[in-house]
C-alpha cells in the first residue's frame, strides 16, 4: 500500500522531532509514504526511497489549499498513491478529499483533537461552515481515525464501522516513564497555550483562590505557555498579587518538559473543549494526577476520583476544592499518582497506535 498525506506540521522536516519519528514507523507498515506539508519555504526530504516529504510554499493555509489543487496532478505523475490522509476534516480534509479524486485514491480523514460534536465547540456560530465541511469530507471518506474514544462513540453513531479508534500516543512517551525527582514543595503543573479554548480567564481565577485558600503552605504553580491570552495572564497575576507563587515559562525544550513533569505532583487543566490531549498522556505517565473540567479525552486514561478528578464545566468551587484537596493531602496525592502511573504504564505506548495504524490500513486494502 502506498500512502500520501496532507499535513501543515513542519516538523516532518526535523528528524528529531516525534512527527518524523512518528512517519519512519507507519512506513514499515506500507510500501511507501509521501508527505506534503504546507510551508512557509520550498523543502524536500527523501528517507530510503520510501518516505518523500514535500512542502508547499504557502503564505497561510488557504494559499496552501489552492496550490496542493494543482500539486496533485505532480504527485499522480510522479508516485503511486492508494490513500490519502487528512490531518483534519475541515480544509486540510477538504483539499484530501479533492487530492483522493484527482489522484484516483481513498480517503482517510483523521480527527485529532476537537471532537465536532464537542455541544460548547459546536455551539460557536463562526464555526458553522466547519461543521458543514466536516461532515460532507466524513460522509465521503472510506475510513475515519481518531483519537479520543469520546469522539469514536459520537462519529459510530452517524459513519458506523468505517470509524476506528487510534490513540496518538507520543513516539517518546517512554522519556517520561522514570521515577520521580525528589523536590521540597508542592508542584502544580499548567502546559498549554494561552488561547480561548484553554480558557485562561478561568484559570486566573483558580490560581487567585487557590493561593489565598492555602497561605502559609509550600507550594508553587509551574506554568508554561504561550498564545493570544499570554499578555493578559501575565498582566493579571501581577494585578492580583499572586505572580510570587507562580514560575512561568514561554517555552520549554523537551527534556526541560521531561524534568517539569517529572518534578510535578498533579496537572491542571480547565479548558472548555478538548480532544485527545498530549498533556493527559504525559501526566499520567510520569504519574501525576489530573484535575480537569469534563471534556474529550477524558475516557480511558482518566478516571474521576481514583487517579484524578473531572470537574463540571461552570464549577469554579468545584475545581478549587480538588486542587485543595490534592495540595493538602500527601497521602491521597500518593495514592492517586501510583493509580494514574500503573493504569497508563500498563495499557498504552507507542506500540498500541502502531498496532491502531495497521488496522485502518488493513482494512482501507481490504475495501
């Protein structure tokens, strides 16, 4: 089987990077894999005359979309495709969908992250054609993949058994499978970007509470993230005065994220909608305990109560009070990083999306 995906991910490009690990082991399962990535500049790379990854030089992802149109006819010349991927279902699907046409191939849509059916991201009127988009791309794709098993129990329901669930577990998720760092106080870890999905407004004010609920006990909120929101969340916890129990990073690399997590004693995350989120995988397989508000990704690795905590949309009080909880009882931080350490440890690694991927792949042959 030879296989061509669409992808804006430009770290294809650095063999260093998960993704590109990612591609050199899909590709001991097909006979071939090309990649066109948009991009800011003109790159090739060639790996064994089997993995061909091409950009497309593209000013933004529209631009993108046009010229992968008439790249198309170039590829149909030049490689034998039976698949195309989509890295998404909205525009990247949509340009999958016309690639799969032009070159004579089937498609198969991938839906990382948000669940369309998410009911907050659904509800956001300027995201109505995506919907539309999605929804024609899914009902003309011969496979659906995703990855979180929320969304796998919404998209059965309506495109039945040419959906398959693939979790996409982090090529180097083993990094993070080491003991703990000793540390002398209390570690709350944030990593995500400072965007409106993360709801960062929300999590100021969670920060605010928790410092003045918990004055006189050793504790600090590592933070790492960047984004739209980032001038407002440094503005507000200086205007709040709790910016002294707050470390803060832009930006780790990844060994520094390895060490942060590994310090760590839970995560947080208070976002309004997510899909399979990378942060739960490497949470709980370095062993921290997860406080989140209920969103997709949940199902699996998260269990309320037992290794973390899932809290309803709009609970503020909720939310600070498993955050107490979590900060002021050692032992029940114990006993929670020990479960959510042997239910990931035990149940995912690479090897599962490896096996996931095959199983798409047969059964696309097979069709």
């Amino acid at each position: 089987m030879n296989i061509l995906s669409l992808s804006s991910d430009k770290t294809f490009f650095d063999k260093n990077s998960d993704t590109f690990n990612r591609i050199k082991e899909y590709s001991k399962l097909v006979n071939q894999v090309v990649v066109v990535v948009f991009n800011q500049k003109k790159e090739y790379l060639e790996i064994d005359n089997k993995i061909f990854i091409y950009s497309i030089k593209s000013k933004n992802i529209f631009c993108g979309f046009i010229k992968s149109i008439f790249f198309a006819f170039f590829i149909k010349r030049k490689h034998k495709t039976d698949v195309v991927t989509s890295q998404d279902p909205f525009l990247n699907g949509f340009a999958s969908l016309i690639f799969s046409k032009i070159i004579g191939a089937k498609l198969l849509c991938s839906v990382y992250g948000t669940n369309i059916f998410d009911s907050y991201w659904s509800s956001k009127k300027s995201l109505f054609f995506k919907r539309l988009l999605a929804k024609f791309v899914f009902k003309n794709s011969h496979a659906i993949q995703a990855d979180g098993l929320e969304a796998i129990d919404d998209l059965k329901k309506k495109y039945g058994d040419k959906v398959f669930w693939k979790p996409m577990i982090p090529y180097n998720i083993k990094d993070f499978f080491k003991d703990k760092i000793s540390h002398s106080e209390i570690n709350i870890i944030y990593v995500g970007r400072m965007v409106e999905q993360k709801n960062i407004p929300l999590l100021i004010d969670i920060l605010e509470k928790v410092v003045g609920d918990n004055r006189g006990i050793n504790f600090r909120f590592k933070i790492v993230g960047q984004g739209p929101f980032l001038n407002y969340f440094q503005e507000q916890i200086k205007l709040r005065k709790i910016d002294g129990f707050i470390d803060f990073h832009k930006s780790l690399n990844r060994d520094e994220i390895v060490d942060l997590f590994l310090r760590g004693d839970f995560f947080i995350l208070c976002s309004r909608f997510e899909g399979f989120p990378r942060v739960f995988m490497e949470s709980a397989a370095s062993a921290l305990p997860v406080i989140t508000t209920r969103v997709g990704g949940i199902k699996g690795i998260l269990k309320d109560g037992e290794n973390s905590f899932i809290i309803e949309q709009g609970d503020f009080s909720g939310f600070v009070d498993r955050v107490n909880l979590l900060i002021r009882d050692n032992d029940l931080r114990k006993k929670m990083s020990e479960a959510i350490k042997n239910n990931f440890r035990n149940n995912y690694s690479f090897e599962l999306t490896i096996d996931s991927q095959k199983k798409i792949f047969d059964y696309l042959e097979a069709l």
